[in-house]
C-alpha cells in the first residue's frame, strides 16, 4: 500500500537525531505513569515511512528482538502541509512494543510500517516547541556598544 498517497504524513518521529513520518498517531498527551514502573503509556502509529533512517528502523524493528532498547524520541504533528509544527510531544523511555505490516522498497530507500505501538514511561507536550512566531515585528536596532 502506497501511504503517502492515501493520507499525507501530519506526524515526524525522531529517534536519536533520524527522523522519519507517520500518516496517524494516537495515545499523545501530557501523561505519566505516576511512578509504576509495572505501568507503560502506549502510543501508536501508523502508515509509517522511514527514507534513509537506518538507526530509527534497526530500532522499530527491535521488538522483534528479546529487549528493545528505550529511548528519548520526540513527534512532531505538522499542519496538512506538512510545513508547520503544531504541536512537539516527548516520549520519554519509549521502547517498541508491536509492529504489524513491513515493507521494504530497496529502489528508494524507503522501509514501512503499517502500525508501530510504543509504550513509554512519560509523554509530555513541548511548550513552545511549535517555533516562534511567525508575525514580523517592526523597530530599531539596539544602539552599538561603544566602550
């Protein structure tokens, strides 16, 4: 299935410093597991597209593996565009938990993930991290320093 024509990308995930989309994300929010280390927040994704990510998919694809490995990883949802960041959510000790529907296309680099469900120990939204804002403000420059 190509997602990228179905639905355009409205969510980034970075994962130490690559960065790849997804079409939906649902479980974002300020939540914490109030200090259960018995009890996990889930986050999950879909129609996933990672280009020229291999860390962030040698990491999606650990939970194949006996213990994936828990990360700080941020996402970002963008306007339809895909231009402006609305809103930036932190997962803090995020870790894979499920994946469903992979796919490789070696011609474009490309790997995809039909659903990726993360658990977490905190998810907080970012203040301020959807950028400054974009109204121009008019005035002088501050006078030299002339010491």
């Amino acid at each position: 299935m190509d997602y990228s024509t179905t639905h355009p990308p409205r969510f980034r995930v970075t994962v130490e410093g690559e960065r790849f989309t997804c079409e939906e994300a649902q479980g974002l929010g300020p939540r914490e597991n109030d200090g259960d280390p018995g009890r996990d927040l889930t986050v999950t994704l879909t129609g996933c597209v990672l280009a020229d990510a291999p860390h962030a998919l040698s990491w999606a694809l650990a939970e194949e593996a006996d213990a994936p490995r828990p990360v700080s990883l941020t996402i970002d949802e963008t306007d339809a565009a895909g231009r402006r960041v609305l809103t930036t959510w932190e997962l803090t000790d995020a870790a894979p938990a499920q994946l469903q529907g992979t796919e490789t296309r070696a011609a474009d680099h490309e790997n995809r993930i039909a659903r990726l469900t993360l658990n977490a120990t905190r998810i907080a939204e970012v203040p301020g991290a959807a950028g400054p804002s974009t109204a121009v403000i008019r005035g002088t420059a501050a006078p030299a320093d002339r010491r």
